[in-house]
C-alpha cells in the first residue's frame, strides 16, 4: 500500500463540510422521489469505517438514512437462511441504509475464525451475487466499500485505543486476534473479491491510511455515483404567534431541575 500524505486539517474540514450539504441534497432526493440505497461498509478492524459512517450520517435525518450494525446472530437466526436476517434492514421507498458490516461477515471474520462451515462458506460465495442481482435488479442502488489498511497502521490504531480510556471499549479479543491471522484475513478478501466483484455491484476500494483523506474520497465517490439533484426547498413561513389566553406558568419551585453543573465551570 502507497504511503498517504495526511490531509491538512483545514482542508479537510472545508471540504467535509461541503461534501455534507451535498449528501443532505442527496437525502432529500431519495426522500422525494422513492430511491432506495444501501452502502456497504467493509474492511479489517480499526479501517476507518466507523468514522466514515460517522460523517456521512452527521447532519442526516435518522428516519430517512439509519445505520444497520447487526449484533451477532441468535439461535434462532442461525437456523434461518443467512441473508434472511439482513434483508429485514434493507431500504423501502426513500430511505438510506448504511450497513457497518454486511452479509459479508461470513466471507471475512467467520470464514477466518471458523464461525461457519466449508459448505456454508462455499455456499454464500456462490449465493451472494445472485443476492446482489436481484437487489440491483429491483431497482436498490447498492455500493460497496471496503477500508484498506495496512498491518502496521492497524496496530497503531489498536494501540491508541488500548490507551485511550474513551476509545478502549472499541477494542476486543476479536480485533487483537486479527493480528495474528492478518495473512488469513487478507487471503481471504481476496478470494471474497473474485466471487462479488461483480458488474451490478463492484467493490470500490479505499485507501485509508489517512482516515481524513479516506472519508473525503468514500464521500465524495458515493455522491458521484447516486444520481440525484436538488430538489427545490419548500416555501417555509413562520405564522404569527397568536395572543395569549390567559396561560400562566406553575411556579417554578414546584418542578425539579438538574442542578446547574456548568456554572461551576465559570468560577
């Protein structure tokens, strides 16, 4: 992997930001015209992926893009066909859904640590673009990324987490593991790439060294490839505020308020 230069934070942030306004006018296009669209999120532990989804979402309205990060399945979704549990998740007319992991588990994590059988393994990779098809087919606007990162970046992030008491929580046994079996992983995604790199769905690879630089360049890629415009913004008027009634206010000593923490920040 190519060394990435780190993107100036200023630059970053202009342009985040206007990467943003774009995908609010993205949203109110799915909004009004029905689109469906699902993005993938993929790649090894501490990718980036998280923050990207972060960003995308930020000022997005969460009843319209929501976020489908599956814990693992129950018994009784493990007696269910596998894309079952996922297809409930997917987008109806004019809604976003961002899934922070996909179907694609069973190609990387539980084909590496053994979570799944050689059958069933061989099985999803026959069944998982036929899926795909019939998704696109449907009219669903489906775009997959996968984060790339390099082991030794990877550590540096599992490190910073480990010593960071705010970010510790996001580091597990599981992500520790992944270091010891980065040949296994990275064996794997490739063979997951030969089976669904496919014409209807193709895997847009991003360079995440610079988790600034990745974000910019996922965003702006997913705008270029939905095809939405603005729409024209509704004529909003504030009504005049009718006179009072004769509504009075309870005294405020017969409530109970949180007490004024931040003041003591003033002293």
């Amino acid at each position: 992997m190519s060394k990435q230069s780190k993107l100036p934070k200023k630059a970053y942030e202009a342009e985040l930001l206007r990467l943003q306004g774009e995908l609010v006018a993205m949203q109110e296009w799915v909004r009004a015209t029905g689109a469906r669209v699902v993005v993938v999120f993929e790649g090894r532990d501490a990718a980036g992926k998280g923050g990207a989804i972060k960003r995308v979402t930020e000022y997005l309205n969460p009843r319209v893009a929501r976020i489908a990060a599956l814990p693992a399945p129950s018994e009784r979704e493990r007696g269910q066909w596998y894309f079952q549990r996922y297809i409930q998740h997917l987008p109806a007319a004019g809604e976003i859904v961002l899934f922070d992991r996909s179907w694609y588990n069973r190609a990387g994590v539980e084909r590496v640590m053994g979570f799944c059988t050689q059958d069933e393994y061989h099985r999803f990779l026959h069944q998982c673009p036929i899926f795909e098809r019939m998704l696109v087919e449907d009219g669903i606007l489906l775009h997959k990324y996968w984060f790339s990162v390099s082991d030794t970046e990877q550590e540096r992030r599992f490190r910073s987490r480990r010593d960071d008491p705010l970010r510790r929580w996001k580091l597990s046994p599981m992500d520790l593991e992944s270091i010891t079996r980065w040949e296994d992983y990275s064996r794997a995604k490739d063979e997951m790439f030969v089976h669904t790199d496919i014409p209807e769905a193709r895997w847009n690879v991003v360079e995440s060294e610079d988790k600034r630089r990745a974000r910019i360049n996922m965003i702006a890629h997913l705008l270029s490839v939905i095809p939405y415009h603005h729409m024209p913004a509704p004529a909003l008027e504030f009504p005049e505020r009718p006179p009072s009634r004769g509504y009075e206010r309870p005294p405020r000593d017969e409530q109970h308020y949180v007490p004024d923490h931040a003041a003591d920040l003033t002293v």
